[in-house]
C-alpha cells in the first residue's frame, strides 16, 4: 500500500474574506486568531503533521504578509527532516496574468510545483476550518476504495442542508450525484443518504484526496465547455458525470467552519464552556503554533467564569464573564467584560500615536470582538446591538449583531457603541 509521504497535502489561504470582514482588513482568512493564541492555519498544518503529512504547500493570495511571518516563524523542521512547509502565492507567468479564480484555479496556477512535489496523491484542504482528523484514515479509504478522488463527507441536520454541497453515497460508499447548496425539495429528496431522520444527508467538508495524475488532466484540459474552476462547484459534479470514481470519506467528528463573523464568535465563544466539543490539547494529536516565550499571566482582584485566558496577560480588579482573552491583553481596573473576544496584542506598549494598547478603566464591553493591538480608552461602553444590525462606521464595524472593533483602533475615552 502506499504510504503517507507520497502525499502532498495543498491548504487553500481563501480569497478576500469579505464574510470575516473586518478581521480581514490587514489579515488573510487563515491568518486570524482563534482560541487565544492559535491562528486558523494551525489546524489544517498541524492535522497534516499528525498525519504524518510532511509535504504541505499554502496557498495564497489576499493580505498574505501576517501568513507567510507566522508560518516561517512557526513551521520549521530540522536538517535531517525531508519534510517542509511552504507558501505558494498568486504569481504572474507567461501563461498566467490573473488572480485566483476559484479554489481549483488556485491549484490549477501551481500545478508545476505540485508536480516538482513528486506525489502520488495530493490533499486540498481549507484553511478556515475548526477540526481534528487523522487524514491517515481517509487516506486508506481512498487506497483500498481503489478512488480517483475522495471527499469527506459530514452528516447534515435537516435545517441546514441549503448551506452545504450535499452528496448523494451509495451502499457501496461511491458518490453518485452533487448538488451545490440546494433549496429544491425534490432535489433535496434525491440526495437523502442518511436513515437518520435528523441528520439524512451528506455535505462536502471541503476536503478532497486525488490521485495526482487524475487532479493534473482534469485542471490541464483545454476542452471544458465551462471553466472548472471550483472543487464543490465544478470538479467533482464533472468527475462523477464522466464516470470516474468519486468516493465519499464518512467523518462525524467536530467540524465547523469559520467563514463568518457570527460562526468566528460563536465557536471562540464555546471554547470557554466546561464541554466545549474542541479540545485544542490532545497529547497524541495537539494542535502547533508558534512558540512564544512569555509570562503567566497576572491577576489582581479579579472575577472570572467561564474564560479562555492566554499567557503574557495583566488584569486587574476586573469582571470578566464567558469571554476569550488572548495574549498580552491588558484590562484596566473595574472593566466588565462579557460574551466578548479580546484578541489581545502583539506587543506591550503604546501605537506609534501614543495611544496605550488594551483596554482602560471602567469599561463595560459585551457581545464583541476586539482585534489586536487595540486601544480602548477608559469608560468605554459596548453594549449589544440586534442579530440582524449591521453597521460600517470610522471606529467599529458591526455584522451580525456583534460589534468589531478593527486591529490598531484607538477608542476614545468615554465612548459608547449601542443601537
């Protein structure tokens, strides 16, 4: 059977990251911190070393600067290590001048380096995904199916099918229809999979394991009718019409994805509870980031339930309740904090404008995330705003009801954010 160095493993960076907008400002969709001190590469990369995946290339293109810092930072193996990790971003050549068109012409406009890789099989993952798997597994799926591409497929709720790309598993395990995020009822009964009444169908997890040879012809072919410029969308419709074999890799584990402001919080925001579902330590399989060398944190006088709390920070006489507190984060005396993300800061200090990075004295924050390298001043007052508001002004962003305040902000003293 092969093994898993004949694999490479290709994580999609993603595109502009309007949904995550505007965490997205000066960032990638990959590059945005989650859980404290963690960034969302980290789990696709660290899934793949645990796989004992070693080849891994990112794809980028948008606000790739705070990326391509963190992974070289971070993902470095020694000299007697074959394995590497690199970024492949958006280029012009002879033959191509644009932009990323899609998730497969990104993968298409890098098929020299995936064939300087020299695998056998190639693994595209998403960048902007909250999971743990052994690709191991579907990797011998995919072998002993004897598969030209396999998809992992989740179970779906009823209520949450036209949200997803469903597809149709037979007894076999092969698939043999695709429907990109249908509404139709008569589609959506064709697609049933599942005796589950609750969870009857299958959704693409974004996931796709291809024999190398297949994934070259089908992005090198010259004849489409249409441009195949999308996995979901366009490749794996096409292969399954044409006859190839196209299987489905069943995973029922956590899985989410992080491609909006609401789902970003709301998944921080279940880290802090007893269960969260995601455990980001796991002795056999933990999740890797960059290693950082600082203090425990310092509180004084504080009252906390149900916090997330990242090392390097200073608290002092505050009142923090379900909230993620990320690294350096300093909090002035009597600040009240709730159902809040504080991402925290890349340094101790001030902005070049003088302004001191954290949040001040006396501050009432809830239902918000604020971004790195932040200045609130003091007496600030966030409250909620409802699930439907959206807002674009100067200082603060507001999508889906929770109130952004964006990276390097300074908040003025005194301040009040509300509907």
């Amino acid at each position: 059977m092969p093994k898993m160095n004949n694999v490479l493993a290709v994580i999609l960076g993603g595109g502009q990251g309007k949904r995550l907008y505007p965490l997205t400002v000066e960032r990638s969709k990959p590059a945005v911190p989650i859980a404290g001190k963690y960034r969302l590469i980290d789990i696709p990369i660290s899934n793949c070393i645990n796989s004992d995946i070693y080849k891994i290339a990112v794809l980028t293109q948008f606000n790739s600067v705070s990326l391509h810092r963190h992974i070289s930072r971070t993902y470095n193996f020694d000299a007697f290590h074959s394995g590497w990790v690199q970024i492949w971003a958006a280029e012009q050549t002879m033959t191509h001048t644009d932009w990323y068109q899609g998730t497969a012409d990104a993968v298409r406009k890098q098929l020299m380096e995936i064939r300087s890789a020299r695998s056998e099989y190639v693994l595209i993952l998403a960048g902007d995904h909250l999971y743990r798997m052994d690709y191991s597994e579907m990797a011998q799926f995919h072998w002993d199916k004897e598969a030209d591409v396999t998809v992992a497929v989740q179970p779906v709720p009823k209520n949450e099918a036209s949200r997803f790309g469903l597809l149709k598993v037979d007894g076999e395990g092969n698939i043999t229809s695709f429907a990109e995020k249908p509404k139709d009822p008569e589609v959506l009964a064709s697609l049933v999979s599942r005796d589950d009444p609750e969870r009857p169908y299958l959704g693409s997890m974004g996931i796709y394991l291809f024999k190398t040879d297949v994934l070259v012809d089908i992005l090198r072919k010259d004849n489409h009718p249409d441009r195949l410029d999308d996995f979901g969308g366009d490749i794996i419709p096409y292969l399954i019409k044409q006859g190839a074999k196209v299987s489905g890799y069943s995973f029922d584990g956590y899985w989410r994805d992080i491609g909006t402001i609401s789902s970003f919080y709301e998944t921080n925001l279940q880290l802090t509870e007893a269960d969260p579902g995601f455990e980001f330590f796991d002795q056999r399989n933990p999740i890797f980031t960059h290693p950082r060398f600082l203090p425990g944190s310092r509180l004084s006088g504080c009252k906390m339930e149900r916090v997330l709390l990242a090392e390097g920070c200073v608290i002092e006489d505050a009142q923090i309740e379900h909230s993620v507190i990320g690294l350096r984060s300093i909090i002035g005396k009597g600040t009240v904090i709730k159902d809040s993300i504080v991402m925290g800061a890349d340094w101790y200090g001030t902005l070049r404008s003088g302004a001191p990075i954290g949040i001040g004295d006396n501050c009432h924050i809830e239902h918000a995330i604020i971004d790195k390298n932040a200045c609130i001043g003091d007496g600030v007052v966030i409250k909620p705003f409802p699930a439907d508001k959206e807002v674009d002004h100067a200082l603060y962003t507001v999508r889906d009801g929770v109130v952004v305040i964006p990276k390097h902000t300074v908040i003025p003293s005194g301040t009040v954010i509300q509907p």
